[in-house]
C-alpha cells in the first residue's frame, strides 16, 4: 500500500531544500555584516579622540567625582563592617559572662573603654577606600594618557593603589595581606591562561584538588607550628595556640625530645603543677616521647580529651566566625537584610556552625591522630606532625565546595613562606630573601 503522502514529501524535499539555500543566504549576510562592524571598530579605534574615549562611569559623572565618590562608599563600608564585627563580639563576651541585662545598656556595649575598635576601623577604612578611590581615578587617567583601555591599565592602577595597604600599621598584618593579594592575582592570571588553553597545571581538573591543596598547606603550618614556630609570624602562632587545647610549655618540650634535645623539666613541672597534676608523671631529660599523661593532664582518657577539644573549639570560635558572616552581609545588602531579616539572621547561623564544626573537626582529628601516635609507637618523629596535619585538613570537606578553594588560597601563602624560611636556614636554598628581593622586604620593613 502507497503511502496517502508522497505527494506531499516531493513538496517536502522542495521546501527543504529552499529553507537550505535561505539559512546559507542568511549567514552569508551575517557573516558580511560581522566583517563590516570589525572594520568600523578597527577605523574607529585608529581615529578615536581622546575626548571620545568615554570612562566606564559615564558622562553625567567627572572622573574625581566618581574617584571620591568610590573612595567615600568604600571607606562607609568597610569601617561599618569592622566596627559591627567589634561590637557583636563585645555583645557574645557580654553574654558569656551571663550579664544579659547589659546588652540593652548602651553604655556597656560601645563605649569607648571596651570598644577599642575605632583606630583599627579607620585604617581598614582607609586601607580599602584608598584603594578603590585611587584605583578608579589612576584608571581614568591612564585611559587618557595612553588614549586606549587594556588589561594593562587595570593592572597597573591596581599595583599603584596596592600601595594604600600602607594604612595598616602592623607590618606582619601588611605582609599577610600582600601574600593574600599576591596569591589571588596569581590565581586570576592562572584562571585566565586556562581558560585560554593556554596552560594548565597538572591535576587542577581533580574534583578534590582544591582540598589537596589546602592539606598539603596544613601539614607544612601544623609541622612549623609544632617544630618551627619561629617560622610563622606571631600572630598565627598565637590564633593556632589559642585555638589548640595544648599548653605552650608541652609543644616545647615536644620539640625538644623530637630533636634530641634535653627536655625543659622545670618548666614542664611547673605546667604540671599548675593543672594540679604533677604527682605521679615522671619526668625524664631526654623521654623517647611526650605522653599522653603530659599532652592531656586533665583527663586519662585520649577519647574525652578529643572530644573536649573539639568542643571548646566550637564554643571559643563560633562568635567569631558568626560575625564574620554576618556583619559584613548586613553592612554591604542592606535591602536585602530589612527585606528579610529573619533569614539572613538563620543564613548567617548556618554558615558559621559549619565553618566553625570545620575548625573544631580540624582541632579534634589533629589530636586524634597524636593520641593515635602514642598507642602505638614509643618514639615520636616530626613528621609525625606534619602527617598530622595534613589528615586534620581532610576536615575541609565539611566546609563548601566552593570555600576549600579559598581557604586553600589563604593558607597556601603562609605555608610557602614558612617552608621558604626553614629550606634558607638549612642552606637549602640561598639567602635572597632580605638582599634581592625589594618588594617583600619593603612590606616588612
Ligand atoms: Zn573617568
Ligand atoms: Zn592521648
């Protein structure tokens, strides 16, 4: 039986073969048209005018007005974040030491004698805002000057403006901060090769290479807290000192026995003492190992100890990481703060517990792992350590997928330095570090 339609498919293949010839037609004409705008760009950026060059903020907006404007918004921000992060946490302390009834006194909430935020607030204020300002205005300017916009422009007026991070006092906090910078400028610049084609480095398309980053970095600042602290600055040894559960006394005399040196007993003693325990351990000058007995003198038991770790942890960093999270969103939305704020309120909740379950996971597995350690094996090693860790970084999981990535960016900076500093002190590596190298050591100076 003939199909009713042949007919029909005859007009088909007519009508295809016409709707063929009308789409090759169309992008032929396309195709001319996409050449004829190409040409014009490229007349126009030969014959442009350094007036008709137009600036990104537009024409009803001077480029000082848009400089200072920029400069001003930024400054408003970045002081009102630092100081609600001051006063949330004045808020926590308060609470903890159960006068609830004084966080509706203004007085004892921000007042000068323990807010002592302001000074701090300016140069952050200072630091950002001058940053954006003069990155706008340098912009600008070199637009005019070289009379075209290229990435170049950017990055120049960005490295000029880096020069605001002067605001900060501290020069530890200002080398921190340009180990920051210098590692996401190398990200961005990575970023960009790559999704070019242009270059890619081997393994950073893992699904958990971000996480393998931000172990590798871990087991390099754990091992230098614990047996190179000199290694770190100041202000991460006391943030991991002040996090840990373990006595300063006790890392010392791990780091002695570990490189064979005699044990501090005296001071250990004294530690001891002052727990209420130096009744029964003994003490050596030169132990094969720190035990357990030494590490953890509260409790007998390696398990409660663990578990005592991770809990103080949370309870000691939650404040933190909740205004952290939810201050700056306040500050920077705030629209969308009055719009909901019983959202953000339960958003920012959200965001901390984990961010602070992922520090105390880290605390707890670090532990973990040195407790492990002494059930099995009666000599201790530094790599131990380091080995250590690396494993409590695997706690990083629980954090988001897009988080490890940052906070292996944050780390990576310092764990370079530090490995830098012990490879020159072993010879490994030549001193360049103070004589070659201008601009590192113009952070530090
Ligand atoms: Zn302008
Ligand atoms: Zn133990």
């Amino acid at each position: 039986m003939a199909p009713p339609s042949s007919p029909p498919l005859v007009d088909n293949s007519d009508a295809e073969r016409r709707l063929r010839e009308a789409e090759e037609r169309l992008r032929d004409a396309i195709e001319e048209l996409q050449r004829r705008q190409r040409r014009a760009a490229a007349h126009a950026q030969q014959h442009r005018h350094v007036d008709s060059l137009p600036c990104d903020h537009g024409p009803d907006e001077s480029c000082v007005a848009h400089a200072i404007g920029n400069l001003c918004q930024t400054f408003l921000l970045s002081y009102g974040v630092r100081v609600g992060i001051g006063i949330l946490l004045r808020a926590f302390k308060l609470v903890r030491g159960q006068s609830y009834s004084s966080l509706l006194d203004l007085k004892q909430l921000v007042s000068e004698k323990d807010l002592i935020v302001r000074e701090e607030a300016c140069r952050i204020g200072l630091l950002f805002g001058g940053f954006t300002g003069s990155y706008h205005a340098l912009r600008c300017l070199l637009r005019k000057l070289r009379k075209k916009e290229t990435p170049a422009n950017a990055v120049l007026a960005g490295s000029i403006a880096g020069f605001s991070i002067m605001a900060l006092n501290d020069s530890n906090r200002r080398r921190t901060l340009a180990l920051y910078l210098l590692a996401r400028l190398a990200q961005c610049a990575y970023n960009s090769a790559k999704s070019k084609n242009k270059f890619h480095l081997w393994g950073s398309h893992w699904r958990h290479g971000d996480s393998l980053l931000f172990a590798l970095a871990c087991a390099q600042v754990m091992y230098a807290f614990v047996m190179r602290p000199e290694s770190l600055p100041k202000s991460y040894q006391d943030f991991i000192q002040k996090t840990g559960p373990v006595a300063e006394p006790v890392y010392k005399a791990v780091r002695d026995s570990c490189r064979g040196h005699p044990v501090d007993v005296a001071s250990l003693h004294a530690y001891l003492s002052r727990v209420g325990r130096s009744d029964y351990v003994k003490l050596e000058e030169f132990p094969s190992i720190i035990p357990c007995s030494i590490i953890h003198p509260a409790t007998n038991s390696c398990l409660a100890h663990q578990g005592n770790a991770t809990s103080l942890t949370f309870k000691k960093t939650f404040p933190l990481y909740f205004s952290l999270t939810f201050v700056p969103f306040v500050v920077l939305h705030l629209q969308k703060f009055t719009d909901a704020p019983f959202r953000t309120f339960w958003l920012a909740i959200k965001g901390a517990v984990r961010s602070t379950t992922f520090l105390s996971a880290f605390v707890g597995i670090f532990q973990g792992v040195i407790c492990s350690h002494r059930k099995v094996f009666s000599r201790d090693h530094k790599l131990v350590y380091w080995i250590a860790g690396g494993i409590a970084a695997l706690s990083v999981l629980l954090e988001k997928k897009a988080r490890r990535g940052e906070l292996a960016l944050y780390v990576l900076p310092r764990a370079v330095d530090s490995l830098w500093y012990i490879l020159v002190n072993r010879h490994l590596l030549p001193n360049i570090r103070n004589a070659e190298k201008p601009w590192p050591h113009f952070f530090e100076a």
